[in-house]
C-alpha cells in the first residue's frame, strides 16, 4: 500500500532510491516517511548511504530502526548515551575528513532524520505491518527480519547467517511458513569448508558469517 520499508543501505540503494524518488514524483507525493530497516552494520551493508538520493530530499522522512548488537560493550569503543549506532554511523559516513558533505550540511538540504533503537527479538511495529526480530549468527551481530504482511503472509529477511552443524529450532520457526524466505546461501558445502577453491584459494569458510543451501535451508 503507503508502507515504503527500506532494508540495509548497500551500494544497491543507489537505484532503489531513485526508483523511490519517481515512484513518488509519478503519484504526486510531496512528503513520504521511509522506513529504513538495518540488519547490521558491516560495510557491505552501510556503503551506499552516501549514494541513497532519499537522504537529500526535503519532504522525506528516513526512519532509521538500528538493532542494538552490543558492539560497543565488548569492544573500547563508546557510543554517545541516547544514540542509536545508525547515528553514529551517519555522523561517520558524513565527515568532512571522508565527505564533503558534512552531517550538518545534510540537514540543511536534506531528509529529515528519526531513529529507533531496537534488540533482535523484539517486536517492531510498522503501519499495520507487525515485524518480528531475532538474533542471528554473524561475526559482530545481525538481525533477521519477519515482516508479517495483512492479506500476504510472511515475509522473512535473514541477510547474514551461519547456521550451527545443528539446526536453531528458534531459527526454524522463524522461517516456517514465510511466503517469501530471502536467505543467506553465500558458499557451496565444499567451499565453505575449505576442500573447493574460491579463485586461487582454498580455505575453511567456517566462522566468516555466511550459510549454504544444505546448511541454511
């Protein structure tokens, strides 16, 4: 319907937002909230922020919601009491010693800018889209996403995931019955453990973050 939910902001985000951006200038929207969902925060997954043309509109609103992945208790970094990482990692990607634009530059000309903070097996709410969240296995943290959509069904977003050798029983319901299941299957079996050359090497996958077909589904 109305519901415009963002997920992640890879180099990939540079086309959607453009998409976005004629898609509300073919139906006459002026203002528009956009849901920007974050499944964590490695740069693979962060890079296109300074590409997504949504963040330099006026009349957007970019929702931020972050999971808390309790990076900055386990490592010497700190993080500014009241804020989410998303925050910071805006603060960060727009820089003067990295970016021209700086962060205050972006609020002159840009979206505005909300964030929500959340722990991967909370419930989120969104419109009328109920959003469940869990905690899945990945270097550093990563959040899978459980979008249950009135009159669809589920749609379940589990981007960076290494299943155990045994299955997560947790996991597996959490899947179940999704109508669309957007999964993490980086690696043949032989690759990921280390009999299959990937280019020129070959080494054990194990511990990088990533699934198979056979482990994953």
């Amino acid at each position: 319907k109305d519901t415009l939910i963002l997920i992640d902001q890879g180099l990939g985000v540079a086309p959607i937002s453009e998409f976005v951006l004629a898609m509300l200038e073919a139906e006459g929207t002026k203002e528009a909230v956009i849901h920007c969902v974050q499944t964590h925060f490695h740069q693979d997954h962060i890079a296109g922020l300074r590409a997504n043309e949504l963040l330099f509109r006026r009349g957007i609103t970019m929702r931020f919601y972050s999971p808390d992945l309790g990076l900055f208790r386990t490592t010497t970094e700190t993080m500014t009491p009241g804020e989410s990482v998303m925050q910071q990692v805006l603060e960060s990607q727009f820089r003067e010693s990295y970016w021209p634009v700086t962060i205050e530059k972006l609020d002159e000309i840009g979206a505005r800018r909300e964030h929500i903070s959340f722990v991967p097996s909370q419930t989120l709410q969104i419109d009328d889209i109920s959003v469940k969240t869990i905690p899945l296995a990945h270097p550093g943290g990563c959040s899978g996403f459980r979008f249950e959509i009135p009159g669809v069904g589920a749609i379940v977003i589990a981007t960076d995931y290494e299943p155990p050798d045994e299955p997560e029983a947790d996991v597996v319901e959490f899947f179940d019955g999704a109508q669309l299941l957007l999964a993490d299957i980086q690696y043949r079996d032989d690759e990921y453990e280390g009999t299959r050359k990937i280019g020129q090497f070959a080494m054990s996958r194990r511990g990088w973050g990533h699934g198979t077909p056979n482990r994953t589904l």
